[in-house]
C-alpha cells in the first residue's frame, strides 16, 4: 500500500482488526479495511451490488462482528456515519 498510512482503530476478542487507510485523495481517498487472520480486506468490496456509497474508515467492532465507520455519500460528498455486519 505505497502511498498511503494505516490506523488500527478496534480489535474485537476474535482479533479481527478494523482499520482505515488514507492516501491523497482526502476524506474520499480513504478505505475501509477489516484484518482478519492478517489479511486486510477493502470493506467496499463487500458491498452489496449498486450500493454507490464509499466505505473511507472502520472505527470499531464489536465481538458480534458489526462495524462502525465513516462513508462518503455519492452524489454530495458529505462523509457521513454508517454501521454494518459484512457477510464473510
């Protein structure tokens, strides 16, 4: 990931990892990134199909799994809150 700079920001008791990268595109250049088992995975691309939003950041989890993190809405930019349960 040349270019960019990690933060580890949660761990829950199953040392899954959320996480968050940031590069030069600002609020909107960031991604969402889960550790699991020391492999990141992009949360964007567990979105369901059509979903337009751009998960930037994971700012916790919880042992049941559930994330919660900042997006930035299509169309507006604005970044705003979300919380999901990925299906891995």
């Amino acid at each position: 990931m040349t270019g960019t700079s990690l933060r580890r920001t949660s761990v829950s008791n199953s040392a899954v990892v959320t996480d968050f990268t940031s590069g030069s595109g600002g609020a909107s250049g960031g991604r969402a990134v889960l550790w699991e088992d020391r492999v990141p995975v992009n949360l964007n691309l567990l979105k369901p199909a059509g979903y337009p939003h751009n998960l930037t950041a994971a700012r916790d989890i919880t042992d049941d799994g559930v994330i919660t993190g900042n997006l930035v809405e299509a169309g507006t930019g604005r970044n705003l809150p979300y919380i999901a349960r990925p299906a891995m």
